[in-house]
C-alpha cells in the first residue's frame, strides 16, 4: 500500500482515534488504576500490621506461662493473697 493523497484521511482519522484514546486512557483510566492499587495497598499493609501486633500481642500474653507463674500466682505465693 502506498501513500497516495486519497489515502490521506485514512491517516487522519487514524491518528485522531490514537490520540483521543491516548487521552482517555491516560487521563482517565489510568489515575483511577491508580487510585485503586493504592487503596489495596494500604488496605494489605493494614492488615500485615494487624496480624504483627496480635502476634506481639500473644507471644506478651504467652511470656508468663513460660516462666512458670503468672504475676498473680507469684504474687500468691509470696503470701500477698486477699
């Protein structure tokens, strides 16, 4: 196929479709992928540190039993009961 100028408009209106879609895309579609990953990532990374801090708060509540005695029953053995 070559260029001929009654093959001109095909070029035009080709190039024109590309660029209004390269517009739609990118200032459309593409901030709100955007906007969503982020939304996923925070709401991933919330969770990440949720599960952290009940494994920090269950090993706390585990240190006790692995010494033996908890604070109360220490405490009622060394005689300080009601």
């Amino acid at each position: 196929m070559t260029l001929r100028p009654d093959n001109y408009y095909e070029l035009a209106v080709g190039l024109v479709t590309f660029l209004v879609t390269l517009f739609v895309v990118g200032k459309l579609l593409i901030p709100r992928l955007q906007k969503t990953l982020a939304e996923r990532v925070d709401a991933i990374e919330g969770g990440i540190m949720r599960a952290e801090e009940a494994q920090a708060k269950a090993r706390n509540l585990e240190r006790p039993r692995a010494t033996g005695r908890s604070p109360a029953r220490r405490g009622a053995a060394a005689g300080g009961g009601p």
